[in-house]
C-alpha cells in the first residue's frame, strides 16, 4: 500500500467551472486529519450563507483577489497574502469586491487538535 496520495484538480480556470467554484481535496487524497478545498470566487460574487463549525476550525489563505470577510458581527479587507483563522462557533462569510476572481485555499482541521508541528513532528533520516 502506498504511503501518498495525489491528485490533480487542475487549473484554477478548471476550478471555477466546478459546482461551488471549489475543489475538495479529502476524498480524492483520502484525508484522515483535514479538509482542504482549493476555490475560486467570481468578481462581486458573495458567499451564499453565513455558517459556523462545530468541531473545526478554518483557515482561510488568500492568493489573489480582493475583498470583505465577515467574522461575527466583524468585517474586514482580504488580499493576497492575508490568511484568516476562524475559530469553531464563529460565523463567518466573504464576499469579492475586487475586479476579478478572487482564488484561496481553505483547510479545515479540528480545533485544538494540532499536538505537534514542523520540526517538533520530524526525524531526518
């Protein structure tokens, strides 16, 4: 049994003609610990709901576009290279006021679940 999983979503132009604007990632990669979605958001489109989560929280990583995310009753500007964390129970929403598509990736984890992380987690062999 292999020890990887891969997989190709395609371009980010692929991306945008899917369901949603998004590409999940936890099936196709057979994810045991996260969701991790690669999406795009057409100019001036907004999120379709406000949600919260109960056991995870999200990551937000933005790498292009411009914009507004709404966190509580909290608005604030989103660009590239800005990455947002939303705690579970926290409702949240964006919306793309920017001229063109806005792309970003969001992972979903478990909220204090992480126990390790970079180098605390490796061993070079």
């Amino acid at each position: 049994m292999a020890k990887y999983s891969i997989t190709n979503f395609g371009t980010m132009a692929d991306v945008a003609k899917t369901e949603y604007g998004k590409a999940f990632l936890h099936d196709t990669l057979n994810l045991t610990s996260a969701e991790i979605s690669v999406s795009v958001m057409p100019a001036g489109a907004k999120s379709p709901f406000n949600h919260i989560h109960k056991q995870n929280e999200e990551i937000y990583i933005f790498l292009s576009g411009n914009g507004k995310f709404m966190v509580d009753d909290e608005i604030f500007d989103i660009k590239p290279g800005t990455a947002v964390r939303v705690a579970t129970g926290a409702k949240r929403a964006m919306e793309n006021t920017g001229t063109t598509e806005m792309q970003y990736i969001c992972i979903q984890a478990k909220e204090n679940s992480l126990t390790q992380f970079a180098f605390a987690d490796a061993e070079i062999c």
